[in-house]
C-alpha cells in the first residue's frame, strides 16, 4: 500500500473544503471498499479525508412525506429503522441481502453508493482493464465473464455495479444532496447520478470534484407492496448474478403501478420503465408478468459465459412480480 496521510473533519464544508486543497485526496467513511483497493495499488491517494464522524448519521421523516437518510448512517441502523422497514421494506431487504452483518455495521450509505465493481479483472492488476486503467482494454469481454453485464454494456466494459442498496433506492426514485466546496448543495436523482461505461468507463458517476454525499431523501413511500430479491452463488456475503427491486399496486386484480429495477446486470442500478409501462393497466396474472420479463430483457446481450443470466434475469422478475401480487397488503401506515 502507498503511504498516505490522514485528517478527520467533522464539518461537512470543512471536507470539501480539505478535497479541494488536497487533489490528490479522497473521502473515506466505513472504508470497507477503499482500503482493499488501496491495498492492491488500485487507488493511490496521498491523503485521506476522514469522513466518518460528520453529523450526517440521521434518518428523519420530512414534513411533506420523505425521508432523509444522511449519508454516514450506517447500513445495518438504516435497515433496522422503524420507517424504512414499515413503508420502505423493498430498501431494509436490499441492505440485508448485502455484505455481511459486521461490514453493515461499518459501512456508510454514502460510501455504499459509491463502491466500485468487484470484476476480477478490474481487481487484477495484471489484467487490461479500461476501468482501472483508460485505454487498457478489457480482458472480461473474451474471459472470464460470468458474472458481468447483459445490459447497457459496450466493448469497452462489461462490469457491473455490485450495490444492493442502490438497485432499492433506483425503484422508489431516491434522490442525493451533494456538497460542494463552494457550500453550494445540488440535488441529483439516482437514476441520473450512475453512468453506463461508453467509451469512459473510468467515469462512473456524475459526481463533481470534492463534492460530498451529504444525504439520500426518498419520496414518500408509494402505494401497494414491496419486495427485493437477489439471486447469488451462496446464501450469505456474495454479489448478486441478479437482483430485482420490485413495487406494485393492483385494483380489483389490476395492476396500477409497477416499479422494476434490476442489479447485477449493468454498468449501473437498471430501471426498467419498459417493464413498467407492460404491466400498468394489465391485469394481475402470469403472461402479464412473462410478457413485463420478456420486454425488460429484450436488449439484453451475453458475452458467452454470462449468457444463462438474460434467462436467470426474466425468471427472477416473473417469480417476484407473482410473490408481490400474492403478499398480504402491506401499506405504509
């Protein structure tokens, strides 16, 4: 590991404020990715900002319905709240299906969203990987690609993004508060802050220069049930081959509204609005929900070994889509 040095701030302006004096510095909160990257050469900061101990642990009902989650809550505090388990319990599932108990304990929600792939390749520094290194080229595309991108991917990176909560908070259209040096807060919702790779795959997100994730505000809970399911090669501390985020409302065994997200499966969370749109208004049976798989997976593109989860991807939505609509109705109280 490269030699580094530390400070810890507990101010959020003061940490943008030390990012923007420091270019070659980088946050660190729960660090449960940063320091593996750190000690494999593949992120090389000289100094790290301590952002741990920044007052950004609430999780809070707003007035008009939302709830803010600061962006140092800890994963396991967040799905244990009260309100996100009672009117969000698609985001309680997800962090739950993540990690195991004692890195929950340590990761931060912020740090969460911002963790990098797990492909091997981009891990193994001996290996092209345009990733971790612009222009390399990707070794994934003719490996070992099991477990690596059918959507939205080009010849430049078949990663994928291995947050659970990420895929949660993409279903209930979540937005972020990021801070800037210059004290200037903007709001970005989640489905515009990921990027799918193009020709940068180095380029991961929309976040500026020393912006800091201060919050994630998620709109007031949306009607009918809930459920996140995620599919892996073992029961427990694994990253998803798929993962669906499902929320659907029905009337009189019609679908009202429907929410898709994917994870496991793209450069990004994957919302998947032409899923939507073949389940709203249609009725609540099995060819509604094969035809609602069948059109979410229509662009979807195996490179060889990864080829089964387009199949695995289609099944995993029609079985959560037919569990949701047989749950007992579990509206936010």
């Amino acid at each position: 590991m490269k030699s580094f040095t530390y400070e810890r701030v507990t101010d959020p302006r003061t940490a943008c404020a030390a990012a923007a004096a420091r270019p070659d510095s980088r946050f660190i909160s729960g660090g449960t990715n940063l320091i593996d990257l750190m000690r494999l050469e593949i992120e090389r900061p000289a100094h790290l900002i301590d952002v741990s101990r920044l007052p950004l642990t609430a999780i809070e009902e707003l007035p008009q319905g939302q709830l803010r989650i600061g962006a140092s809550a800890r994963n396991s505090d967040t799905a244990a709240n009260p309100i996100v388990r009672t009117r969000y319990p698609v985001l309680s599932e997800a962090l739950l299906a993540g990690a195991s108990g004692q890195l929950r304990n340590k990761a931060s929600v912020g740090g969460n969203l911002l963790q990098r792939t797990r492909c091997h390749y981009f891990y193994d520094t001996a290996s092209d990987c345009n990733k971790r290194q612009a222009g390399a080229g990707c070794a994934a595309l003719h490996g070992a690609n099991r477990n690596h991108a059918i959507l939205g991917a080009t010849e430049s990176c078949i990663a994928t993004h291995p947050s659970d909560m990420a895929v949660a908070l993409t279903a209930l259209g979540a937005t972020m508060s990021l801070l800037s040096p210059e004290s200037t807060t903007r709001t970005v919702p989640i489905g515009e802050f990921y990027r799918l790779p193009g020709t940068t795959p180095h380029v991961e997100n929309n976040l500026a220069a020393n912006e800091l994730i201060t919050a994630v505000t998620v709109p007031p809970p949306p009607s009918g049930r809930q459920r996140y399911r995620k599919v892996r090669d073992r029961a427990s501390y694994e990253f998803a081959l798929v993962s669906v985020a499902v929320i659907l409302a029905t009337e009189a065994d019609t679908i009202t509204d429907a929410r898709v997200a994917f994870g496991g499966v793209a450069h990004m969370p994957w919302r998947s609005t032409e899923a939507e749109a073949a389940l709203t208004g249609r009725p609540a049976i099995p060819s509604t929900y094969q035809a609602a798989a069948d059109i979410a997976m229509e662009s979807a593109v195996g490179r060889g070994e990864n080829d089964f989860k387009i199949d695995l991807a289609r099944n995993t939505l029609r079985r959560t889509l037919a569990d949701v609509a047989a749950m007992t109705d579990r509206r936010p109280s």
